[in-house]
C-alpha cells in the first residue's frame, strides 16, 4: 500500500513539473511576442517575406544565438568589426540601418524563443475556422503529446512489471485489470484526486486563455511611438478632423500618416503641452530644422522624419482600400478604428481578419442613393432582389478576387 502510494505520489509531481516547465516555456514565448511586437513589426514579418528588412522565419537556426545578440543590440557594431554575414547582409539591404536595441539578457532570451517557436496564425473565416498551420506546433499540441506519451510509458511500464510477475509466478493479471485495480486505489485517496483536480484546472484555464487571446492575433497592438502623439488632445478636446491629418483616406487606398509639416500648421505657434511640456513638442522641431527660440527654420538643415511605428498591417496579399469605404460605403473611421478620439496611445481596435471583413460585408447595407459607383448597378439590383436590404457581399463583397490580387 503505502509503497504504491509513494510510486504514484512520484508520479503525480514528474507530470507537475513536466507541465509547469511547458507552461514556463509558453511564457517565455509569449514575452518574447510583446517584444517582438513592440520593436520589430515596423521592419519585419514573421514570415519569409521582405518588409523594411528580411522576413525572420527561421532566422535561429541560419544564426547562432550570441551571434543573434550581437546584431540585434547594435548592428552597426556588428558590421564595424568586420564580420562577413553581418556585412553581406548590410549590403543585400543597401545599407538601411537598423535600430539599436539595448535589451536585458532575459529580454533577449524570450525574444529569441519566440523567433524560434512563432505561434500559429490562425485566420477565422465566417463559414468555420480554418487554421493556417504554417509556424510549427501549436502549445495544446505540445501538450496533447506529451499526455499522450505520459500515457504511454504508464502502460508500457505496468504491461512490463505484470510480465515480470507472471515470469515468478506471483500472479497472472493483465495490464488493463491492474489499471483499473491502480486507478480505484487511486482515486480512493484525497490527495491524489486534489493533485489532478489543481492540474487540471490550471490546464483548462490556460486553454481557455489561449483561445480568447489567440482570436484577434495583433487587436490592442499597441506600440511605443517616437514621439507622445495623443489622439484624445487633438482629435477628442481640440476636435480636430480626421482628414486633416489623414488627408489621403478619401482619395486613395492609403491614410496615410501626416508629416511634420503639418503637425508645423499649428506647433509653430504651440511649442508647450500641458503634460509633457516643452519636450515632446521638440522633437517636431527637431525633425524639421525649427528653432523655437527665434521661431525660424534653421537654414540648410536636413529634415528627418519622424519614424512613426505602424500599427495596422494587413499581409501583401490582401487588397483594402481606404476611399472604397470612407466615401463609396459612408462609413465612419471609428466604425473599423474605435473611439479613436479617446486614445491617448493609439492601438488596434479591430481584428483586421478575413472573417472581420467578410462578417461586415455580410450584414451592412449597400449605400445606393447619392452612390455613383453604383448607378449602373442600381436598378437591375433593386429588381433582382426586389425590396430586400442589399448588403456588400450582393455586390461581390465576399469574392476572393476582390480582396486577393
Ligand atoms: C527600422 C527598421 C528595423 C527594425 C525596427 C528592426 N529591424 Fe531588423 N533589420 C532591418 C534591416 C533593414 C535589416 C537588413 C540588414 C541591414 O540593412 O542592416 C535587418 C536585419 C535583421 C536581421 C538579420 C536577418 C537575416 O536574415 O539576415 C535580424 C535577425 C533582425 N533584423 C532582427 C530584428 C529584431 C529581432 C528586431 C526587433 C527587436 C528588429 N530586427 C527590428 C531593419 C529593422
Ligand atoms: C493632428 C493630426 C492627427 C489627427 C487629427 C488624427 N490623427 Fe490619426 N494619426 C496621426 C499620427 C501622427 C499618427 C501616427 C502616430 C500614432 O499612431 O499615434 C496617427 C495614427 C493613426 C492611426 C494608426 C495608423 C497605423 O500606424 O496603423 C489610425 C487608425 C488613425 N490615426 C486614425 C485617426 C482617426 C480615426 C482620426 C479622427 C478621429 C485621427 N486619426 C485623427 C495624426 C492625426
Ligand atoms: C490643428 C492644430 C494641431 C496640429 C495640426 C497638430 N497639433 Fe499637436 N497640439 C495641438 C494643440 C491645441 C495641443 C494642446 C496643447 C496643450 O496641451 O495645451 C497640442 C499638443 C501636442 C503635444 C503635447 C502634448 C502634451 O500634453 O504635452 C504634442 C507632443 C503634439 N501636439 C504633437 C503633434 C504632432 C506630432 C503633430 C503632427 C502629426 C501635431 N501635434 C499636430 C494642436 C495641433
Ligand atoms: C465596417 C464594415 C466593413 C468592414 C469591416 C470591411 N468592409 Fe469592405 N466594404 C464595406 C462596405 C459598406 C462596402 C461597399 C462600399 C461601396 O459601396 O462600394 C465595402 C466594399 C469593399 C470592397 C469592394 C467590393 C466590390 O464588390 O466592389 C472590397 C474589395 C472590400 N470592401 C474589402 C475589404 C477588406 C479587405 C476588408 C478587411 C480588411 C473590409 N473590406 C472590411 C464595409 C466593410
Ligand atoms: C472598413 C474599415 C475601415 C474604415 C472605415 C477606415 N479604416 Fe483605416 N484602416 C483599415 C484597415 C483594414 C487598415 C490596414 C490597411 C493595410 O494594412 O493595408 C487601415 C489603416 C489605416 C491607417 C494606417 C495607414 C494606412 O493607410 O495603412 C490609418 C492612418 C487609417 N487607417 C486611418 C483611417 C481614417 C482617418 C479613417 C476615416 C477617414 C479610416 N481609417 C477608416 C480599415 C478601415
Ligand atoms: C472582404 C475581403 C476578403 C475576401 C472576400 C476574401 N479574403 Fe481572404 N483574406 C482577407 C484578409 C484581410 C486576409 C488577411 C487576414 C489576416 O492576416 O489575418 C485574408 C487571408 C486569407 C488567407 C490566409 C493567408 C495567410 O496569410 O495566412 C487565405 C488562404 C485566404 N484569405 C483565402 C481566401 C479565399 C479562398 C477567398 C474566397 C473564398 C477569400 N480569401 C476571400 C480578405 C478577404
């Protein structure tokens, strides 16, 4: 009895451990994402595509890690002191520079699991969900193996022990009837069932976790910005329009984001904020060569712009068009972007899925009076559906065409 009871005990604080390790694991992935997500989006896909620099799928195992470290913390360095591959690829890239970034040795570490381990991207499409199982194995896969090998060596062990018995002529039983005889013992103790109460609560918490976040892979992205820009002072107290700034997203596919010149429409008046002073508002007048003091543009001086992080991303695949749906579908910038006017740090509001496109074209109404994109369509589509709503996918909204080049 009691030497059973210590065999399971074992066992029960091995399975403990192999599964704190994986969820410690998980962890560290998922703080190396919010860094990730942080510093390099603005330059890099997680895939094999190019962005501003080359895409990192599979970049652990073209480079050692401390070689990894290395360029990461200052990659100009790293081309200084002559080495080959850093060079070659400073020259495939015409030399744009890459930002320095000063992480701590843990930070560094959790960043290089997560380029190792990218999770699954998963898109959601209206009609069920379809995984796209194109960056290794998810966690829960992980697990299902592990439990299932876990499984395993129990059975193995058991059938091997009952042979040995049968071999001394102790006793015949075959393993099936020993697990059951084991599982009554088992659970006939209170510890026990407590210990595979807690693990599995923990199991099924972090998987209801991972779905909730896992849905909307990039919504709330919230990234740093060079400069403490906030839409609430400008767009909410100080009402300033949309288009203003984001002048293009009536006329173009693209918004756009505003240069410094026209931030200068109205800094060259206003150089102090009421909570960070003189300093943020500096830094557009050092973008643009102005000197406050004099109020003048120094002569001769080089313009940086300033290098804001871009949030929204859709992959090169998908087409959108901003005037599309600001002027030919009337909707609002809030209807896709949120209380944008109350964000004090800008972040992503929508999913920007397939399934969030495809799920609004569904259920909103094509706007055909006053639309002239649509007077040749009109009248035959008022007679094809005779007095029912029109919704966008009536009109080819839900084409893969129309959103896939
Ligand atoms: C401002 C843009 C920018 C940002 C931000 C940026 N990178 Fe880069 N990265 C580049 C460019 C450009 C290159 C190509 C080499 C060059 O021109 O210096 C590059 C190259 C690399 C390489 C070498 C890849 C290869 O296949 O040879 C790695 C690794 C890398 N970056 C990792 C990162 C990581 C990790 C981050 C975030 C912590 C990051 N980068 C942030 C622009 C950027
Ligand atoms: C005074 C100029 C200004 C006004 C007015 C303004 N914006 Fe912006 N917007 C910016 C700047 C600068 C950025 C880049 C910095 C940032 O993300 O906060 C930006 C970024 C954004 C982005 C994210 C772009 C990306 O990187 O994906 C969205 C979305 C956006 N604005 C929507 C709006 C909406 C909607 C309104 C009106 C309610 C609005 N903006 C009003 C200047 C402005
Ligand atoms: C239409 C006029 C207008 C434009 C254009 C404009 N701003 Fe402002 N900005 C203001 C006003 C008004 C304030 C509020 C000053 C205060 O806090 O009293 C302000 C404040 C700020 C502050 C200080 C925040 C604080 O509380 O310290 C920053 C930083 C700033 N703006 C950045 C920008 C940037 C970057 C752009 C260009 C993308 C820009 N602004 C364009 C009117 C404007
Ligand atoms: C909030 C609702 C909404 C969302 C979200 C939305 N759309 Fe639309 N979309 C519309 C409306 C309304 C129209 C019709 C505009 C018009 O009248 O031409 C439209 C039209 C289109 C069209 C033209 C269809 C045709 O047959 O001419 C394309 C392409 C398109 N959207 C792509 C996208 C993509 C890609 C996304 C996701 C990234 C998206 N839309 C998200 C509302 C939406
Ligand atoms: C139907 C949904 C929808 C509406 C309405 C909408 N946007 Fe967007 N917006 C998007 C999507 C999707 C992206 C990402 C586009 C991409 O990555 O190509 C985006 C990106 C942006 C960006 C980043 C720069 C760019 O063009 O990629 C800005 C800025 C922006 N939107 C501002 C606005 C403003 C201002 C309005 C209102 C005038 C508006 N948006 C209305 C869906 C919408
Ligand atoms: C209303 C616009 C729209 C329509 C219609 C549409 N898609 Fe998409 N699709 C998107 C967007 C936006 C994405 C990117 C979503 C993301 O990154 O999560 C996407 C992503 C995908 C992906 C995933 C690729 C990847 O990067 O993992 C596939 C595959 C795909 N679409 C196939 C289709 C097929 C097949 C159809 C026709 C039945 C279709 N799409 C119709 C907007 C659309």
């Amino acid at each position: 009895m009691t030497i059973n009871f210590r065999v399971y005990f074992r066992f029960i604080v091995l399975s403990v451990f192999y599964f704190a390790s994986i969820f410690l694991y998980a962890d560290n992935v998922e703080n190396g994402e919010k860094i990730y997500k942080q510093n390099c989006t603005a330059c890099h896909l997680m895939t094999k595509a190019r962005l501003v620099g080359p895409g990192l799928e599979g970049v652990t195992e073209k480079y050692e890690k401390e070689w990894l470290i290395k360029w990461i913390r200052n990659s100009q360095a790293l081309i200084a002191s002559g080495d080959e591959r850093a060079i070659a690829i400073f020259e495939e890239y015409d030399k744009s520079v890459m930002t320095s970034f000063d992480f701590s040795d843990e930070e560094f570490s959790d960043l290089l699991a997560y380029l190792a381990n990218p999770p699954v991207e998963e898109v959601v499409v209206s009609s069920g969900v379809q995984t796209v199982e194109n960056q290794g194995m998810s966690n829960s896969t992980i697990l299902m193996i592990i439990a299932l090998v876990l499984v395993t060596v129990v059975f193995l062990l058991v059938s091997v022990k009952n042979s040995l018995k049968t071999a001394l002529g102790k006793e015949t039983e075959t393993v099936s009837q020993t697990l059951i005889n084991k599982y009554k013992l088992f659970v006939s103790n209170n510890i026990n069932v407590l210990f595979i109460s807690a693990v599995g609560l923990i199991v099924g918490l972090k998987f209801v976790y991972d779905l909730l976040m896992g849905v909307g892979v990039t919504t709330n992205y919230q990234p740093a910005q060079p400069i403490a820009f906030s839409h609430e002072i400008h767009a909410g107290i100080n009402g300033v329009d949309c288009n203003y700034c984001h002048t293009s997203a009536r006329h173009s596919k693209h918004s756009g984001i505003p240069s410094a010149n026209v931030c200068m429409n109205c800094h060259t008046y206003i150089s102090e904020g009421s909570k960070y002073g003189t300093k943020e508002i500096a830094k557009i007048y050092e973008a643009v060569g102005f000197d406050p003091d004099s109020r003048q543009y120094i002569e001769g001086y080089e313009q940086k712009p300033i290098e804001w992080v871009r949030i929204h991303n859709l992959p090169d695949h998908a087409y959108f068009n901003h005037s599309q749906h600001v002027v030919a579908g009337g909707l609002e910038c809030q209807e896709c972007h949120g209380p944008v006017e109350e964000m004090e740090v800008l972040y992503q509001y929508s999913e920007l899925t397939m399934g969030w496109c495809i799920e609004c074209h569904r259920e909103t109404e094509v706007k055909m009076e006053g639309n002239n994109y649509y007077t040749h369509l009109h009248d035959q589509l008022k007679e094809k559906y005779k007095g029912k709503p029109i919704t966008v996918d009536m009109i080819g909204g839900i084409e893969c065409g129309k959103c896939h080049y």
